[in-house]
C-alpha cells in the first residue's frame, strides 16, 4: 500500500522582516492506493508495478501530530545512518553500500511478492514482464533508429554543404579560366591583327 498526503490547514510563520520561514500543517487528507501491474518499460527486470488510479482508502482530517509521534518514536530507536563519499563523492550509505536513492527501488522478488499479495497470478505477473521486455526493446530500437536518423541527416546536410561548396568553386575555376582565355585572346588578337 502507499499513501499520499495532501495540504488542509496551513500557517504561515514569518520571521522579524516579515519573510516567510515555512509552512506547517496540522491536519491533511492521507490517500491510500493499492498496488497493480505497471507499464513502465524502465524496469530492467521482472514485472513492473505502480499504484492504481482510484485510492482504496481515504482518511479525511487527519492530525498529523499523531500521525508523526509514532514515526518519530521508531526512528530514535533505529540506529543512525550514516553516510559516507565514494570516489565518485556521491553518498553512499555505510548499511548497505548503496547509492542512497537506490532505497525507493524495488527490486524483482519484492515487485511479485506485492502483486501476490494484491491477488495477481504467476502467469498475469509473466504476462507483465513480457510487455515490459517488449516495450523496453521498443524503446532502444526506437532509440537506436532516431540515432541511424540523426547521423544520417548530419551526413546528408555536410555532403549537401559539400557539394554546393564544390560547385561554387568549380564556377570560380571556369570562370578564372574563361577570363584567362579571354585574356589569352585579347593580348593574341593585339599582337596578330588581321
């Protein structure tokens, strides 16, 4: 299940030159949406999933105090994360050695686990990661194709820039030679009158 929170009674806090500091919230509307078969081409493996349109569940008014003290309480008796740089200087954590927002990823066995619960079939779940296999494989020949296309109109415009260039130079060249040859005429008709 996911839930989704959305604003009701905000205030506004200013500080002493009226700029706002943050808003807070006391009571929000929380959504709750089952999970389904997704479409997303993106997952490299297994069937993909998301939330479905409708939420299952709403909770209307609720006071977010209460909905926090519970979390606040969990997390002070979990021990700390910590963070360190990898060569790279991106954080990784030192619980599992894993770029931080590698922590939102399901990974396959999780995504089945949660259609299972959700009712789905192995063959329904199959079906699923067929169509993301083929969506993918659409998607990089889709990719692959609009490269071939782009190469080959760069191709095109420099060949075509090329060409132009060419015949303006060989225009240039006839013409250098017809002037030459007018010359030619010009000083032998000046030197063998008739």
């Amino acid at each position: 299940m996911t839930s989704n929170t959305t604003n009701k009674e905000g205030e506004e806090k200013e500080d002493n030159h009226g700029n706002k500091k943050h808003v807070s919230f006391s009571t929000a509307d929380i959504y709750v949406f089952l999970m389904t078969v997704g479409d997303n081409p993106a997952v490299t493996k297994g069937p993909p999933v998301q939330i479905e349109w409708k939420p299952h569940q709403v909770f209307s008014h609720v006071d977010l105090n209460e909905l926090e003290a519970p979390k606040e309480e969990m997390q002070q008796q979990l021990p700390q994360r910590q963070l360190s740089k990898d060569k790279n200087n991106s954080e990784k954590s030192l619980w599992n050695n894993q770029d931080p927002s590698s922590a939102f990823r399901l990974v396959r066995s999780r995504r089945i686990a949660i259609l299972k619960e959700q009712g789905f079939t192995m063959d329904e779940i199959q079906q699923a990661e067929k169509e993301a296999f083929e969506a993918r494989n659409e998607r990089r020949n889709t990719i692959l194709n609009k490269r071939r296309e782009y190469t080959e109109e760069r191709r095109e415009t420099r060949r075509n820039f090329w060409s132009s260039k060419m015949s303006v130079l060989k225009r240039q060249s006839k013409s250098r030679e017809q002037r030459r040859a007018e010359q030619f005429l010009q000083r032998y008709e000046a030197d063998h009158p008739q």
